[in-house]
C-alpha cells in the first residue's frame, strides 16, 4: 500500500441547521468555509436549512450520492433543546458511525465549556465513501472542531490515520502509518 506524501484536497459541503440563522448571519457556516479552504480544500457546496428532519435528509442524501463531494460538515441542531434534530435525521443516513469523532469532540470541548459538552449530541458517519460530521451550532464549537479534530482527520498526510482514503478521493482504504491503526 502506498501512503501518501502530498496533500490531497477534498471537495467539502456545509450546511447550517437553524431554525434562525439566515446567510448574512450565518457565523459558523462562514468560519467552516474559511477553515476548510484556508487549509486548502475546496467548497463544493453550502447550504443553510430550517431544522427540519427530512429537509436535512434531502440535502445530505444528495451530497451523500454525488461522487464529487468527498465530506460533509454540518453546524447546528446537535443540542437537546427545541427542533434540535440533526442526529435522528442523519444517522440513519450513516452506513457506518465513527464514534470517536463524537466521543474526541466532548473531549476536547470539556477543556473549553467544562461539563456543558454533555449536552452535546455531536455524531459522525461514513455513507457511500463519503464522511459526515455534525458540529454544534455555535462558532467557537465549529472551530475547535475544525482546529481539534477535522484538520487533521482530512488531511492526507496525517499519521497514523485520516479519512481522505475512505473518501471518494481516496483510494477506498483508510490511510495508514507504521502502527496500521486506523
């Protein structure tokens, strides 16, 4: 198997769950783009949505099937308040979920929000070579995920492990180092 030495790009979706939020104030959407091209993968769409289940349904089960998006980030409806519903509508979506992702989210929320990170519902998947993540909706959650864990995790010359090989960009296996964890 051969291990990648160059970065490669992602074509990566955006979508926004909030039941307030419109594109002008849309501060977390907006972060995840700079975050994602700063870093030098590409915006292959956005979108932002009431939290509503199958509207959320509809747009990732059509990111989901075009081959050209390689993940998927969504911002909001994680908390366990109101029309909070982004991780019943988008598991079952999931032909696999990555529990670490959620797990190592609250983890490293905890050093920023204390015991609050309980209430999150961060959840990730992986669904036809294409891996989904759901932040919560605030900015500061957004970043620390994107600067935490997403970095990283999308970069193709992390080791021991990232997820560009499970991606449509990648070559179907997961990226391995030395220790072929993963």
């Amino acid at each position: 198997m051969s291990v990648a030495a160059e970065f490669t790009p992602l074509n990566i979706a955006v979508l926004t769950l909030s039941d307030t939020r419109t594109p002008e104030t849309d501060t977390s959407g907006d972060a995840l783009v700079e975050l994602l091209t700063d870093a030098g993968h590409q915006l292959a769409a956005r979108e932002l949505i009431p939290d509503d289940v199958y509207r959320m349904r509809a747009v990732v089960s059509q990111w989901i099937a075009d081959p050209g998006i390689h993940a998927i980030i969504s911002t909001g409806g994680t908390g366990l308040t109101g029309r909070d519903s982004t991780p019943e509508a988008l598991i079952p979506l999931f032909d696999r979920v990555i529990d670490g992702f959620g797990e190592t989210f609250r983890q490293v929320s905890y050093e920023e929000i204390g015991s609050s990170t309980v209430q999150s519902r961060a959840v990730a998947g992986l669904a036809n070579r294409t891996v989904v993540f759901c932040l919560p909706g605030s900015t500061g959650a957004c970043r620390t995920g994107w600067n935490r864990i997403l970095a990283e995790q999308l970069d193709s010359r992390h080791r021991p492990c990232n997820f560009v090989g499970v991606t449509g960009a990648g070559s179907g296996h997961q990226v391995h180092g030395q220790h072929g964890n993963g």
